[in-house]
C-alpha cells in the first residue's frame, strides 16, 4: 500500500515538472542576476539627471558643429529660411534617418509593446506597417509640393495660397492640434516610463528637465540641427534595439540568468499562455485577431492624420530635393517598419513569456496601458543595465520628435501666423503682387505697375553689406539697399522672433503634459483618439495639391463637419457601452476599440466625401483655363529675396532669366519632376498594397504558428532590424562626410579666404556674386 502511494506520489510529481519544463516555468521568481520579480525603479535619480544633461550637451555640441560646418564650409546665411529648411538640399540618407527618429515616438516603443503583449504577433505587425504606411506614401505629397508649390515653407502656405484667409485659419487649428496631440503623446508616455525606470523622479522634475533639453539644442541650430542630432539619436536606438534582441533570441536560454534566450524558448512559454478570446485557438501565434485587425484600422486611419497635419513631415520635404525627398520617405518609412516590428516582436512577447513562467500577468492592466511592458522586461532581462539602456532609448525618442515638433509649431507661428496675420511685411496683397515694391509680377496694366526688382544674387549693394557685416561681426548696421533693405531688416526681425517662440513653446510643453497626466489621460487612449480629432482633415489637405476643382467651402466644410460628426459618432457609441460616458467610466469607454474604430472611420471618410462633394458641386462647369490657374497661386508663394525660380534654374538645368519675376513653367517642372513622381506612385501604392494587404492576407493561411514558422518569423525582424540599423547608421554618415569633403575642396579651389559666396550641395542654388581679390564685384 505504502509502495502503491509513493508510485502515485512520484507519478504526480513527474507530471507537474513536466507541465513546468514545458511552460518553462522555472520556478516564478527567476530575473536577470537572480533578483525577485518585482518591479521596481533602480536608475538613481543623480543617474538620470546627468544622462539627460548629457546627451542634452551633446546635442548642444553637434548642433554647434552644424553651424560651423554650415557657416564655414557650405557658406550658408543665418537666415529665416535657412533655419526652417536646412539649406533645403539635404541628403537621401539624411532625410530617411530624420524621419525615422521623427516618428520614433516613445509610443513607438513602449504602445507596440503593449498591442503584442496584448494581441500577439499580429500587435507588432499591424502596429508597424499601420504606421509604415503614411511616410511611404508622403513621398507622393513630397514631389506634388514640390511640383506645385517649391517655394513654400509649410503647406499651411499652400492652403492660404489657394483658398484664402478663413481656410488658412481652419487648417492652422487643425495643424496645432496635431501638434499638441502628438507632444503630448511622446512626452505623456516617455516621460510615464521614464519614472518608472528612475528611483525619485517625478512627472514635474521629468517634463522641465526635457524641455531644457530639447528647446537648448533646437534653439542653437534650428531644423538642420535636428537632421544631425537625429542621426546619432537613431543610430543609439537602433544599437540599444539590437542589443535586447540578442538578449531574447540570440544569448541562448539560462535558466539561472536568462530563461528565453531563444526563439524555441520563447515559443513554448508562449504555447502555454491563454491569449485575448479574439484570437483562433487563444492563441497569441496567429494572425486570426480581432483585436489585432481592429488595432490595425485605427492604427492607419489615425497615423493619416499624425503624418499628413504634422508640419514636421513638410519640412523635411522642403529641406530636400524632388528625387532626394521622395526616395528618403520611401527608405525612411521601411528603415522604420524594424522598430516597431522587431522592438515588439521582441519585448511584447517576452512579456507574455515571463508571465507563463511566473503563472500570472506581470503588470495590471492600467499599468499595461501606460506603457509600462517594456520597462518590466528589460528589468527582467539585465536588471539595472536594462532599464539604464531602456532609459537612453526613450530619451532619444523624445528628444527627436520632441525638437521636430518644437521647430514645427515655431513655423507655423512665424510663417503663418505672425507672418500674415499679426505684423505681414504689406498688407492686402493681391496674389500676384511683388512683395518688395507691391507691382504686380504678372499681367500688370502698364509698364509703370511691372515688377522689375531684381534678386538679391545680383545685388551688388547687397553682397557688399553682407561682407561688411560678416569682417565686422561687433557692429550691428542695418540693411540700406532701395530694393531689399526693408524686407531684409524684416526677416532679421522675424528671425529674433523665432528665437522667441523657441522658447515659448518648449516651456509650453510643461504645462501640456502636467495637464494631461492630472486629467488620467493615458497613452494608448491619446494614440488612438488622435485620428477622430483630425483625421478629417487629412484626404482635404491630399485633395489641395492633387485636384484642381478643390475649393475653399469644400477644404473648410470636409475638416470642421468632419471632424464634429466623428466626435458625436464616437461619443455616441462609446456611451452606449455599460456604465456610459459617466461615473468614471468615460476613458474606459471612450477608449474602447469599438469607439475609436467607429470615430477614426467616421472622420477621414466623411472629411473626404464632404470636401469632394462641395468642391465638384462648386466648380463645375469651372473652364480648364481657370482650373490651371489655380497652381500659379501656389507657385507664387515665394521669398523674394531667395526666389526659387533661379534655384530651380542652376540646380536643375531649367530655363529661367534672372529677373525675380521669371520662372520655368509648370510645364516644365512637371516634365523635370516626371521621374520621381513615378517613382513615388509606384512605391506608394505598391509598398502599401504589400503591407496592409498582401503580407497580411498571405499570413492567414499558416493559421497558427509553429516552432518552425515562429522561428522564420524572428529571422525576418532580425533581419529588417539588422539591415536598417546598417542603412541608418553608414548611408547618412557617407554622404555626409563625402559632400562636406567636396565642398571642403571647392572652397579650396576657389581661395577658401576670400569671402565668397558659391554653389553647392546644399546652397540656396541661385547664382552668385563673388568679391576677387580687388575688391571688385563680378557675375559668376
């Protein structure tokens, strides 16, 4: 009998270790270096403090030694327009890797965490390629506005070019709160983890200290400050990426210090756990999920109007080429598709990983909510390492689109708000107005009322001012030529101004998110009610500079009709939900899937149909006279002092006199820009079918994943991983350090010490005026 019971005894025993070996719960308590499985903050706040005004210095430096470089070996002016484009011939790497850190939020490691912890493989890809989408299909807008409208600043330019004053207003609002929603967001959810990772910090403490951060370095180098900084920031975010990838499929399983290791290791825990009833078989190894797909919709529809109302995305379109920009959206928005893809793939499903091992969630789900998924597995992974690293990621992160969006807001206030509204240069011109003198550029009445200034590059009253001012930098002196004197001290004056705003608008992200904790806002609940506030606006601005026949009343209505029907939508069906919109039930309702499903399509499918509606309604019958008319107005928004007519001229071979008044035709930047367009429609259409449609669609067929399957599933994150990090971190670099060596050469070439002004990579492109060494001005 004794015998009988130890048999049944040793039999029970070898049954629970082989339920445990299979789960491969080893034994609940198991993190990296042997510490419990609590999570708790080990950063000291001394740590985070001197990591922030670290790299905050760094930036400082390499935003100084933008300047330099710009100002020494490109020759270029501390201008207005330089400070907002860059020179506005920047590189295609450079471009790609400024995207990708602009659109690196902290959402984009911490929220993808959470939909893979959530809904399983299909988080990670729906978060990717919903959100991979919209930059590859920019590169459409990029090369229409750079078509239609090359001397624009901001597309908000376009709008009030075409539709006026009240529609220019409307678009502002929606274009602030774009940005409010999107600064928000970043700093709400950066700032969440960023507290949790460090011992003592608090929300206040966390939000002032990145401000200081990012207003320092934007402030010192304006946008193409941002292109550099955003280099080493994506390089470091990629390098930390890879690194947690290693840990959890390449390092091999240890139970005492590392229980995954491998991606057979992580399948098995990951056959063991439950996942979201939505899914085939609550399985979290399929691509059957309700969840996921619904995840997806919202995730596309929202991210449309992130991209396409974010006046950052505009300026990296103006601070390139027609070809350079749309190749940098295309490349940028799949060197981006690995973060997400690989961050989530790796640390969401880790996630659910160790809660198979420990036989319970690790977070609760408002703790999920907040982002927290990715802080307790790297704590779980290397202890203080991990979140020190995790740390640098995020602050990386924020700081890049934290500076993008300060930039943006700062030049929509200069452009188009201060600019045209508070103190314009003249009021009440017509659009064909020259802006210097106030004659009209074409179809004046008498030869008396013909613009016939001329461009500041061939100036000589100009150029020798500007000589003056840079051997005797300690004297202050005003600009004195008849022609471009008045609205050269003008821009100087709004160049003051934009320092001004800098400031104000970094300080006012303090505030902002300081708000948005105290009302219990969280990030996935932001993430996904961004596309109900805006995404009405989103196929309008798409129809501003793709159809002729958009009118003013159609832009306006689309937008603000839009936008109020989804909000009523999404209340709606939020309260009929249990407990309604009352009782402290309105973020859990508001944010319910099924809500924002329904407000996110509501939104961008009206907004167009309204907008499409009115317009065809308004303009038909409308002569295609009149109808081509409508891009000369877009063309004619320019800066007088820079025209793009002579840019276009000596940077791409087009005929072109120099008279501020002359520029190609439209036909003949059509037929210049033919090439990337194509390109771009091809690219964007068919990368875009391949995402969203076809790799997903193909995806449904494996059912449930295998060990096998699962495991070319990893290899294909690795592997985008890996070659983005390499495309990221060696195309910007060579191009960069290729063009600085030309130019180092042409300035050699040509004496580099005698002040001179010449073409160049990133130049303004127009023609020149050199000083020889007698002093007397000549034509180049």
């Amino acid at each position: 009998m004794v015998t009988k019971e130890g048999m049944m005894l040793l039999l029970m025993v070898v049954a629970v270790a082989e339920a445990q070996g299979g789960c491969g719960n080893t034994g609940g308590n198991i993190t990296a270096g042997g510490e419990t499985t609590e999570f708790r903050p080990l950063v000291l706040l001394s740590e985070a403090v001197l990591l922030t005004l670290g790299f905050g210095l760094f930036a400082g430096l390499v935003a100084f030694a933008f300047t330099l470089v710009r100002k020494h070996v490109y020759h270029d002016q501390d201008d207005l327009d330089t400070t907002f484009d860059a020179g506005g011939q920047v590189s295609v790497g450079l471009t790609a890797t400024t995207i990708v850190s602009q659109w690196t939020w902290a959402a984009t490691l911490l929220q993808s965490c959470t939909v893979a912890s959530k809904f399983g493989i299909s988080g990670p890809f729906w978060y990717a390629a919903g959100a991979s989408v919209q930059i590859i299909v920019f590169a459409i807008l990029s090369i229409e506005m750079k078509m239609k409208a090359p001397g624009a600043k901001t597309y908000l330019q376009v709008i009030k070019a075409r539709f006026g004053a009240k529609a220019h207003v409307v678009f502002c609002v929606f274009a602030l709160l774009t940005n409010v929603l999107v600064t928000g967001m970043l700093l709400l959810g950066g700032i969440a983890s960023i507290t949790a990772l460090v011992n003592g910090l608090s929300t206040e403490t966390a939000a002032i200290c990145l401000a200081i951060v990012i207003g320092s370095y934007t402030l010192i180098g304006g946008l193409g400050a941002t292109f550099y900084v955003s280099y080493f920031n994506t390089s470091l975010i990629f390098t930390v990426l890879i690194v947690i990838l290693a840990k959890v499929y390449l390092e091999g399983s240890n139970a005492a210090q590392n229980p995954l290791g491998s991606a057979d290791a992580v399948y098995e825990l990951l056959t063991c756990s439950t996942g979201p009833e939505g899914n085939r078989q609550q399985s979290y190894l399929t691509f059957f999920s309700t969840g996921g797909l619904m995840f997806g919709v919202i995730n596309i529809i929202g991210n449309f109007g992130a991209v396409f109302c974010d006046q950052a995305y505009w300026q990296s379109t103006i601070a390139a080429r027609p070809l350079q920009g749309v190749w940098g959206f295309i490349s940028g928005g799949l060197a981006w598709f690995a973060i997400p893809f690989s961050m989530a793939t790796t640390v969401g499903l880790a996630y659910v990983a160790f809660g198979a091992i420990d036989g319970d969630a690790l977070l609760s789900g408002e703790d999920v909510d907040k982002g927290l998924v990715a802080s307790v597995v790297v704590h779980r992974l290397m202890g203080h390492t991990g979140q020190i690293i995790l740390l640098l990621m995020l602050l990386m992160a924020v700081m890049s689109t934290g500076s993008a969006e300060v930039i943006a807001v700062t030049s929509i206030i200069v452009y188009d708000i201060y600019k045209d509204y508070i103190c314009p240069f003249r009021r009440d011109l017509a659009e064909d107005d020259c802006v210097l003198c106030g004659n009209k550029r074409e179809n004046a009445a008498s030869a008396e009322e013909k613009c016939v200034c001329t461009p500041i590059s061939s100036c000589t009253i100009c150029y020798e001012e500007d000589f003056v001012r840079q051997t005797q930098t300690s004297v202050f002196r005003q600009y004195t030529c008849r022609t471009h004197a008045a609205y050269r001290n003008y821009l100087e004056m709004l160049l003051g101004k934009k320092n001004i705003y800098i400031v104000v608008v970094t300080v006012a992200t303090v505030p902002l998110v300081l708000l948005a904790d105290a009302a219990g806002l969280n990030l996935g609940w932001l993430y996904l009610f961004m596309g109900v506030l805006i995404g009405a606006a989103v196929i309008p601005i798409g129809m501003a500079l793709f159809w002729s026949r958009t009118t003013a009343a159609g832009m306006i209505a689309g937008a603000t009709v839009g936008s109020v029907l989804a909000v009523i939508c999404w209340l709606g069906t939020a309260a009929s939900f249990p407990g309604g919109l009352g009782g402290g039930n309105f973020i859990k309702n508001s944010g319910d899937q099924v809500s924002m499903i329904v407000g996110n399509l509501v939104s961008i499918l009206l907004g167009g149909a309204i907008c499409a509606t009115v317009s065809a309604v308004q303009s038909y019958g409308k002569p295609s006279e009149e109808l081509t008319q409508e891009w000369e107005k877009t063309r004619n928004v320019d800066n007088p002092l820079k025209p793009w007519g002579p840019t276009y001229q000596s940077d791409y071979k087009m005929q072109s006199a120099n008279k501020l008044n002359d520029r190609p035709s439209f036909e003949e930047i059509r037929r210049f820009c033919r090439r990337p367009r194509i390109t771009a429609l091809v690219a964007g259409i068919g990368l875009s079918l391949v995402l969203i449609i076809i790799w997903p669609a193909g995806m449904l067929g494996v059912g449930v994943m295998d060990g096998t399957v699962f495991q070319h599933w990893v290899n294909v994150s690795q592997t985008w991983a890996f070659l983005a990090a390499a495309f990221v971190i060696i195309v910007p670099l060579v191009q960069e350090v290729v063009s600085i060596s030309k130019n180092y050469r042409v300035n050699k070439a040509n004496r580099k010490d005698d002040p001179e002004v010449f073409e160049n990579g990133m130049s303004n492109g127009m023609s020149t005026v050199v000083l020889n060494s007698s002093d007397s001005v000549s034509r180049l």
